[in-house]
C-alpha cells in the first residue's frame, strides 16, 4: 500500500542519531544542504525519469540523453546555479552523457596544460557551451601506453600549422566520450614531429565538427563505437572513433604550458614544471575514489533494505518467516560492504584533502610529497574501483533471483560502473605503479630518506617487520593501534620480501617483470592499509551525533577484520599475527555484525538517497516492494499484445506441426 | 586481412597434439565428431546470426528469437537429428529461449514425477511440441524455500477436480522461462488441500493458453516479467508471471507418482521412493556443471587470444610491444582460468558417471550413495558457477578497454551467464546444504559408519587432522599426492572445528545458524577438494596424444596452487601447511605458468568453438582484431546518419544558446 513505511520497525531499532550521520556521509551540513536540495529537485522532475531506460533503443536512448543533458543545462542556467550545484545536479541526473567529458577532461585538459593565452581564448567558449568538447587520447591499438599513440601532429614551418594525422589503422582514436556524435572539439594527443624528429606525446586542440550543421570538418573521420555491457548503462554515451587524414590546426592549438614549439619550429621546454600533469592526475582520480563510495554505497542501500523485506524460511508455527538480513551469511557478505561504503567515503575525503595539499605546494615549489600523492591516488583508485565493482554484483546476488531483473537497479548500476577498473588507468598498471615507488621507498630506507605521508610507516621498518601482535582474547581486535600494527607489518613484510627478491637479479627490470604477481599484491597491503588508518584518523576526530562515532567505530572494525579474514594468508604467512589470533578476529566479526544488525537500516539511510537516484524496486525507501514489482512488469514492451508478435509466424505453425511449409 | 592466420606463430608453438585434447575435451571421438558437426552446421546457416542481438530492442529482439527457436526445430526434423545432435543444435544456438524450460524441466518433470499413464498421455505431446510446456515453481515471494510456495490446489472432490488459486499478491508466479508469452502448459507447484488439510507442495500440468488461438484461459493472468541483466543476454526469453483465479483442472493432472489422491479425496504416497525426487535434481545440477566448463572456457578463449594478439609497453629500440600474454600478471590471472576450465569439464564429467551410479542404484533400491551425491551435485553446482561467473568478468577485464564493447562478446556471456549463481539453488543456500551433510558426516565418524564416495577421505580423519605436509621444494608440490594430502587435511580440519564449535551450543540449530559464514567455508573446502581429486584421478586415465597428459597435468598444478594460494589463509591456519610451504607453492606456480604460456593457444583451440559461437571479435580464430572491431563499430545504429537525431532539437540551440526558447 502506498503511505506505508514497511520499514519503519527497522528505522526505529536505529541505536544513533541517523540526520548527524547523514551530514557526516555528506561531508559538512553545507554540502548535505546542498545536495539534499539538488536531489529532490532532480528527483521531481519528470524530465528527469530514468526508469524507461533499459527498454530503449539505442537511437532513442541516446536521443533521450541528448534531451536530458540539454535540460539539464537548462536548468542550472534558469536557476542560477553555482558549479558545485550544477555538478551536484548532473549528478544525480544520474546518466553518462557528453557533458561528463566537456566538463570532467575536457576543461581540466585545458585548465592544467593550456597557457595563459589559451585558456583566455577556449575556456570562456567551454564554460558557455558554445563548444562542446571530448578527451582524445586512447587509441585502438593504444591505452595504458600513452607514449605508444601513434597519432601524428607534424609542424609545418611553412604554413605555421600542425599537421593531424592517422597513419595507420590502430592508430584511429577509439573511445573518447562524447566524441563519437556530439562533440565539436577536442583535446586530441599526438606525436608532436618538428623537423622530422619525434618528441613525444602532447595534446593539441583540435575543431572536429562545423559549428554550423555539425559536420564533421574535412579530413576527419568520426562515428560511435557501438554497443557497451548492458541496457541502457554505458550506451547514453558516444564513445567515438576518430581518424585525421592531414587535418591542419594553427600552431598555437598545441596546449602549450609546458612544452612549447616556436615560430619556427624549434621545441622548448617552458619553465613550468613537468610534474605539473601529475596534479591533474590527483584530482581525476581522487574523483574516481569519491564515485566509488557513491556507487558501492547505493548497492549496498538496495540490497540492505531488501534484505530485510525479503523472508524466506524460518517460520515457526505459522508465524512471518526470518528476514533474510538475520542470517549470519548474508550479515557477513553485506556488511563488510556497507563498511567498504563508509570507508572509501572517508579516504575519498582525506584524498580531496591532499589533492589541495599538493596543489598548495605545488605553487610554493615544493614538489616533494608528489610522487606519494601520486602512487597514492593511483593505487586507491585501483583498490577502490575493483572493490566497489565486486561489490555490486555480490549485492545483486544477495537479492537473489530479483536482483536480476532491470528493475532491481543493479545490473544496470553494475555495468555503468565497471569500466572505472579500465578507464584512467588499468587497476592492474596502476597497482604496478604503485608496487615501483613501494620499492624505491625500501631501497632509500637504509639512505637516511625518510619516508613521507602514507609510507610514513615504513620508517619503522626495523620494528614492524619482527614485531608480533599482542591481541590475546577476540575483543582486543577492538583497539585501532592492534588493527594498525597487523596492517603496517603485514605491508611493510610484503614490500620487503619483494625487494629482496628484487635484489636477486642482475637487471632490475627482469626481475620487476619476473616478480610482477608478487608485487601487485604487495602494492594492494599498502593500499588497504591506508583505507584502514584513514578510517581510524577519522574517527579520532570530533563526530557530533548521539552514537554515530560507535557505529562508525562498528564499522571501522568490521571492514579492517573483513579485509584480515579475506587476506589471512598474507598476515599468517608474513608471521605478522598467529592461526589463534586470526581465528579470535572471526570471532569478534561475528559479534560485531550482530551489533550492525539493528543499524543496517539506518546506516544505509544515512547516504540520503531519493528512490529517483537509487532507481530501484527493491531498495524503495518505504520498502513496498512487492507490489511495485508486479506493477513495473506489465510495462514491458512485450506485454503491450497478450499474444505476442511472432505468434502467427512461428509459433502457431509450430504447435499445428505445420514447420514444413512454413516461411522462417 | 581476411584469409592471414595472426596466430599461427602462436600455434606452432605448442608442445602437444592438439587435435587429440579436442577429443579428450569432448568426452570422446564420437561427441567431438557429434559436436564439431552440428557447430559449423549452426555457423554457416546465416539464420541463426547472433552478431545483431545486442542492438535490438525487447519486442523485436524476443520475436527474432521465436524464429531461431522454431527454425532450429525445424532443422531438427528436417535433417531427423537424433537426441544427443538435437541438444547440440540448440547449444550451438547459443540463445535462450522458451524450448530450454521444454526440454530441460517440463520433460523431466514430468518423467520423474508423472505416472506411467501421464507420461503416456503428455509425453508424446511434449515430444512433438504439439504442447509447449514450462516450470512454474518460483513465487513473487518464495524462491528457496520451496515449501513456503502460496499457490493452492484444493481438491472438490463433487467434480473430481483440483481448483488452482493464487491466494495472495506473493503467491503470483514469477520467474518461470517460457511462461510470460509462449507455454501453453506448465507443471505448477501447489499446496494440495484436501478436506481442509495442507499436504504441502505437489506438482500439477495445467493448461494455461488456448491451443487454437494462445489466449490465456479464463482465470489466468500471465505476463513477462520485464527487462533483465544485460543486452541481448537473457531477454531472449520470456520469464513470466501467473495467477490464477479459480482455475479447475482435472484430478489426474497432478503429478502422481510419488503422491497421490484418490477419487474421494484421500491422499497416499505410492509404493515409489520419494527419493527420487532427488535423482531429479543430480541430473539438472549436473548438466549446469557442464554449463560451467562451457561457460568459462569461452572466456577464457577469448582472453588468451586476445591477450596474444594485444601488445602493450615493453617495446624496445621500436621494436615490436610486448604481447599482453607475457606479462606475469596477466598470466597470473588467466591461466588459473584457463586451468579451471579444464578441471570443470573433468569433474562435470565425473558427476554425469555418478548420475549413472546413483540411478542404476536407485533402480536396484539402494539409495545409500544418495545423500553424498546430492550433497556432491549441490555443492559443485554452486563452486562451478561461482567461479564461472567472476571468470567471466576477470576476463572481460582482462581485455583492458575492448573488453567493455559488446563485441567483445563478453558483457553478453556474463549477463547471461550470472543467474546460474541463483536458479536451481541459490549459491549460499546449496552450500549450507553441503555443510549440513558436512556435519552430519563427522558426527558419524565415532559411529563405525564409514563416509563414502567423495566424503570418504573422511574416514581417514585421525591422520588427517594431525598430519603435516613434507613438502620442503617446490617441485614437491608436483606430487598429486602432496596436493591431495593437503586438501583434505585443510577440509577434514574445517569441518572438524565445525563440528565442535556446533557442539557447543544447547541447541544444534540455533549453532548452525549462528555459524553459518564458517560452515560455508568448511563446504567451499570440501568441495574443492573434490575438483582437485577429480582432476587427479582423469590425469590416471589412459590418454593418448603427445605431450597431452603433461600439458593437463600442467593445469592440474596450476589449478591446485592458485586454489592454495587464494585460500592460503586456511591451509596456514589449520596448520596443513607452512608459510614456507605456501611460498614454495607461489614460486613452483611461477614457473608452471611460464610452461603454459607456450601453450596457451593451443590449449583454448582445443575447445574447438567456432567463430559464431565464441561470438567475439576479440576472440576471433584468426586474431585479426583491429581491422574487424573498426568494421563492427559502423554497424551501430547511431551510425546511421552522419548527425544524429537530436542534433537540431537539443545540441544546436544548447551550442547557439537559444535555451531559453527551446522546446526540451
Ligand atoms: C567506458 C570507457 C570510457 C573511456 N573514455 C575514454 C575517454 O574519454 N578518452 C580516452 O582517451 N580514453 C577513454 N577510454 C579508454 C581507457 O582509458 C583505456 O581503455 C584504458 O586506459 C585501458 O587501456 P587499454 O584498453 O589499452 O588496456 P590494455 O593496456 O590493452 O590492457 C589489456 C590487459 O593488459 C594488461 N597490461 C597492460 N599493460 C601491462 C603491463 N605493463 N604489465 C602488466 N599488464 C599489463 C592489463 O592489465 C589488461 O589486463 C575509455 C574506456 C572505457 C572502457
Ligand atoms: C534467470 C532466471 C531464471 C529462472 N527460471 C525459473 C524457472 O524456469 N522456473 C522457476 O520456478 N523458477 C525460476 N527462477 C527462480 C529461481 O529458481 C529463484 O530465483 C532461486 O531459487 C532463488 O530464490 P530466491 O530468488 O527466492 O532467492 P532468496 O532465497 O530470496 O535469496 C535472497 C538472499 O537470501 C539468502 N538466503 C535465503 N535463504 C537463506 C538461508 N536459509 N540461509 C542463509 N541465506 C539465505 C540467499 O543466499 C540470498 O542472498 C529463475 C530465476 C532466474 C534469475
């Protein structure tokens, strides 16, 4: 029935003060304000609706984004919005679209590495729209190596022109958002060749399409990639390809702030600094982060509510059968999750923090603490990423057979999401990156460098690689400095076992290559380790709220033992805790989702999600989701006849055994 | 180019003879010749094209795969296929459709549950497709427990007949496949009510459509369920819902073999064993198991050919790349896939004997082997599919950006593939299922009564539970018996510390509950301990074909050490192993690698899939990938016109900001 709140008995069992929790999730009482207004305002917008979208067509699919996109732009010009607020509302719009791009790479691009002139000249036009721009660098033969792309971009002294061009098949630009039937620009990347020499890699703007009729401009190439994983998802989006054939630009379209050719051709290096582009960096992937604890924690918030709707067996005498959530199995896949959720919100906080930090020095010269950063947001992306995709599809399991249906939300949330594993960085490059600056940090502890930020840690190394963990009984588990040292030693000890299987070869590069599987994992302890002791620095903050610092240390505890128990190999193995002290941890877990229990609801409240955003049956606020259930079928396509088109073609001569004459 | 071999390098590599592991991967010469035949029968007929499916909306997308199916069966006729190649026919199909549920669960329903006399009477109609039938148990509110189901079938014995009801909301059927638009019959699952009492949940054929003009009857509303996971995918097929109002049929429709009522309305249980039920479920279970190694060995074909033909980095003095396939973490991730593929085939293999075993026994009246065949189907359907479905995405990952397009064949195969996880036995429920078997077999260890079958290592409990491996090189770990030792001591340990923690509670229920998340783990090691010793036992076979024996051994040690090394956390803290023995194990899996990488190729080949079937270009045969993703990508319907629909409605008054009068 409509107006009942089926989850009211759970809402009410809540042991904290959900309104404060939900301003902790949001960040500040401003940003709640601002993004529970932006939400409602989103979600009563019928222009708005999403739920059609897996039953469309590709051609009315992306038209219905084209509209929606434009509407959205719309509005935020009606209403004045300021940036945070129309980034909130293409937010919760909620569908990939060619805007993501113009606005997500396409003015940073400029942003970071446009000169002064350049971005006078282009950002006003990005900042109206009156251009509408893509990010081109991906290749088909092309993407974790950037410096293999094999476009050209030739200087020609005699015109003062860059020359574009696609040389060879693999060489077509394959994948950029936006660029496939919308975008008027872009930031493309090129070889940049003067005087017959190759020097690199560099981004160029380039005018793709007439601003007149929206024809491609000569010697350009250009169409959609075709069809992405799932309905709708993915596929509101062109991701193009893109071929030059000796497509001039004027010279000063090469974005120029770093590297620079002159009038005549000569190249020169500017003085600002190179690691400049490592910033822009930080900053797209320090929103990769804050996008996963968005989409883990809209997962979780379905499959949460579900959980307690949904009853299967149990009854006794007749009476309700047990709500799936009391069982122990399904506490302890979900609720690890929801603890995921808190704790990559929080380390996308302290990584928006940093991004400032190091732009800040950045200024002031100091380049010192970049490489951390940068090994840093790379390995939480890939850490982030890759948890928040397995945690979708483990949520849509957790609904059982419902969770598959479109209705459910989640197959389509899944697959809008997974290429976030792919997209600014193989999670698997990336790890590997990281595992490179891990190993350097080791081969300088000896030199007297101190290790700064999130590898801090390791200047204990001495310690931390013989110590041995003190916990006793289960509740010792509880205290964060047990937590911290299991997961510094356990870090420290693989990193080191690494390096010094690393310092048996003779070329260090054949033993990076020969011992890549070891690092990797080496590279995700560290990562994991920071998720943990941010969460815990967090908590050693000032949290109002009546039991909202308990239930966060709940869930502190729960994902730190999640990752113990998932990982107990590496902490038995590295000596770092005992078979007894691990068992004594699976023991506290048990417990501590117990204590979850009453809170589920409530937590996954918390995230302040409309039933609009969350787009889903299954994890409807008011919990009445069987009737919805049986309402949305019957808005199927194919149940527009009772008897359905191909019933007279095939079916029927099927039943009449008539097959032998019939036309198939 | 078209007709060049990419791969041939590749090929020539391998160190054994391909064509004879095509067979041992068959089965047999027989159903390699069978299978090999009815695929390029399927491949070459432009009729069963599936290159399309993705870009089709639901209407037209259901109606092409009404054709396929009734064009299929006409080939059947036609070419008067006998069982085995018509089940392959529709295999190769490769689309779900309404005829799977007729032929894989209304037919055996039927068979296993019907009297001689219905089976007379239906069967032949069934056999002929003058009926189309599907199974309808599933409930908007119970799937699982099967015994919570809420349709009844009253018996009035005045008219000697049953009146199906859907009572409640949550009683509507949901779910079953072919219901929604084409069965004319289904074998529905009702409580039985009889003079007011509720003999629980029984099996009756009811019409539900009219066989002149498909009309539901009076008294059915049916309907599809709606969009489900995935482009193409499982949309093909119509899962339905159904209520009925009142509905009679005839008393002898409900399925009576086991359970019957008499024309006065007494019920009975016949002189058949109700065990039977359970031969039933072997069988569907281990046909999934076959599904399994199918499923993932497509994957996994099409990621190592890619990962060969994809380069990457690596590229010295402008030199060829290196090919993704010799990157260690690339490996590391496939071969272990690869390797499961294989021992998946072997262990379906094994349960398709023990399907055998366990009828010839239960026509002889012995069901002593039952409950360890259930409990061995059970718990390998849900390791099998499990381990599937991550496969499947690992893969897609695995192929970095192409992997996300729909071309790449993998987003299909894994929104299609995932719900095995759920149908017949969600995961977590059959391995609960498995643990209580689990419990049930060590409580009897003290009784005399000896575990059989896969569960009698057990019955070697004493030194198992005290035994310590001897492995002290790496290549120790190439003895099976070293492996074996070590898996059951792990399992034997896990369900022993089951059993005493359980035996600690007053109440053995309330323990099982409480203990849930570590009596699956118990199970999960059981079972894998049962795929490991399966693959064993095949490699002490005969099997002829150079190099083919060692190159499945190889993959026998690389699917045993990846499962340690995943797992290490129990091996260590059950004490099987050392952390020293566990690092040997990663150092002897390093090198196994290295030797399947030559290989790999050929080991995929050997699946002998054709192009149609993989449905891949990235898995193409031929690995001439780029030229071909380039040509598919033209085909997408937003190609269809240069600008797109909705460039003069939305883009060109957004780039023109005309907004403010735009008509959005
Ligand atoms: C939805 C989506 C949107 C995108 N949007 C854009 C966009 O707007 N603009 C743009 O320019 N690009 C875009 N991309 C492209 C994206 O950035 C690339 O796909 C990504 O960088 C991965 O590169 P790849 O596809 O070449 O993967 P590959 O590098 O080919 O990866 C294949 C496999 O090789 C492995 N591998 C590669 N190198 C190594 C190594 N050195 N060591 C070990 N293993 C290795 C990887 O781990 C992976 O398993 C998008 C991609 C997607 C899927
Ligand atoms: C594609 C598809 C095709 C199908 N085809 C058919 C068909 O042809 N005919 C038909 O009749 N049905 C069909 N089904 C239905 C299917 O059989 C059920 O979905 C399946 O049995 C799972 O039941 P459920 O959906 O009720 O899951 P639920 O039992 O509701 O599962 C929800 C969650 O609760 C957990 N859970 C449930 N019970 C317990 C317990 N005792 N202890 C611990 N955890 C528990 C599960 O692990 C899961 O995480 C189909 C389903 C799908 C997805």
């Amino acid at each position: 029935m409509d107006g009942v709140d089926y989850l009211a008995d759970e809402r009410s069992k809540a042991q904290f003060d959900v309104d404060e929790l939900k301003i902790v999730w949001a960040g500040s009482r401003h940003a709640f304000e601002v993004s529970d207004r932006i939400s409602r305002l989103v979600a009563s917008d019928p222009a708005f609706r999403k739920d059609n979208r897996p039953m469309l067509g590709r051609k009315e699919l992306f038209k219905n984004t084209l509209r929606k996109a434009t509407y959205a732009w719309k509005r935020i010009i009606e209403l004045c919005l300021n940036e945070e607020e129309a980034s909130k509302l293409r937010f919760y719009v909620d569908e990939p679209a060619f805007t993501d791009l113009h606005w997500g790479m396409f003015v940073p691009a400029i942003k970071g590495q446009g000169t002064d002139e350049q971005q006078q000249k282009w950002l006003p036009l990005a900042y109206k729209m009156q251009i509408i721009g893509c990010y081109a660098q991906t290749e088909l033969g092309h993407g974790s190596n950037v410096q293999g792309l094999e476009t050209t971009a030739t200087f020609d002294p005699q015109t003062d022109e860059f020359i574009i061009h696609s040389p060879t098949l693999t060489s077509s630009k394959w994948w950029p958002g936006g660029l496939g039937k919308i975008s008027t620009h872009g930031v493309v990347y090129a070889r940049l060749i003067t005087d017959g020499q190759d020097h690199g890699v560099h981004g160029f703007i380039v005018q793709l399409r007439s601003l007149d009729d929206h024809s491609p401009l000569p010697g350009i190439t250009v169409g959609d990639i075709g069809m992405k994983f799932g309905n709708g998802a993915y596929n509101t989006m062109d991701n193009g390809v893109l071929r030059f054939d000796h497509v001039r630009i004027p010279r000063n379209q090469m974005l120029m702030r770093v590297f620079q050719v002159t009038r005549e051709g000569k190249v020169k290096q500017s003085n600002v600094p190179r690691q400049l582009v490592y910033g822009t960096m930080v900053f797209v992937r320090q929103t990769i982060v804050a996008d996963a604890s968005c989409a883990i924690s809209r997962a979780v918030c379905i499959a949460t509510r579900y959980s307690a709707i949904r009853r299967q067996f149990g009854s006794q005498n007749g009476g309700a059968e047990t709500q799936v959530i009391d069982y122990k199995t399904q506490q302890n896949r979900l609720f690890p999750l929801l603890a995921s959720a808190y704790a990559f919100r929080f380390v996308g906080e302290w990584l928006k923090w940093l991004y400032t930090d190091v732009t800040q020095r950045l200024q002031a010269n100091d380049f010192s603490t970049l490489p951390e950063a940068h090994a840093c947001t790379a390995g939480l992306k890939s850490l982030t990423t890759s948890a928040t995709a397995d945690a979708i599809e483990e949520c849509r399991k957790l609904c059982g057979g419902h969770g598959y249906l479109c209705t459910s939300g989640l197959p389509e949330l899944f697959a809008v999401y997974v290429p976030a594993c792919t997209y600014e960085g193989d999670n698997i490059v990336l790890l590997l990156q990281v595992a490179r600056f891990l190993m350097k940090t080791v081969s300088q502890l000896g030199s007297g460098k101190k290790p700064v930020g999130t590898t801090a840690y390791m200047g204990r190394a001495e310690h931390l690689l013989q110590c041995q963990s003190d916990v006793q009984r289960a509740d010792d588990w509880l205290k964060p400095s047990a937590i911290l040292e299991a997961f510094e030693a356990r870090a420290t000890r693989m990193s080191v076992a690494c390096a010094r299987n690393l310092s048996k070869f003779k070329n260090q590069e054949d033993g990076f290559l020969e011992l890549q599987a070891d690092l990797v994992e080496a590279a995700v302890a560290h990562c994991q380790l920071i998720v943990v002791s941010k969460f815990i620095e967090k908590l050693q903050q000032d949290i109002p709220g009546n039991g909202v610092k308990q239930v966060l240390g709940l869930l502190c505890n729960v994902y730190a033992l999640h990752i113990l128990h998932k990982h107990l190999g590496d902490f038995l193995s590295t000596g770092c805790i005992t078979p007894k002290q691990g068992s004594l941890a699976s023991e506290l877990q048990r417990s501590l989702c117990s204590q979850v229990r009453p809170n589920a609801i409530a937590l996954v409240d918390a995230f302040n999600y409309t039933d609009h955003y969350l787009g889903s049956v299954l994890g409807r606020s008011d919990g009445n989701v069987y009737p919805k259930l049986y309402e949305e079928a019957w808005k199927d396509p194919l149940n527009d006849t009772v008897v359905p088109d191909g019933y007279h073609e095939y079916i029927r001569p099927l039943l009449k055994q008539q097959l032998r004459t019939a036309r198939l």
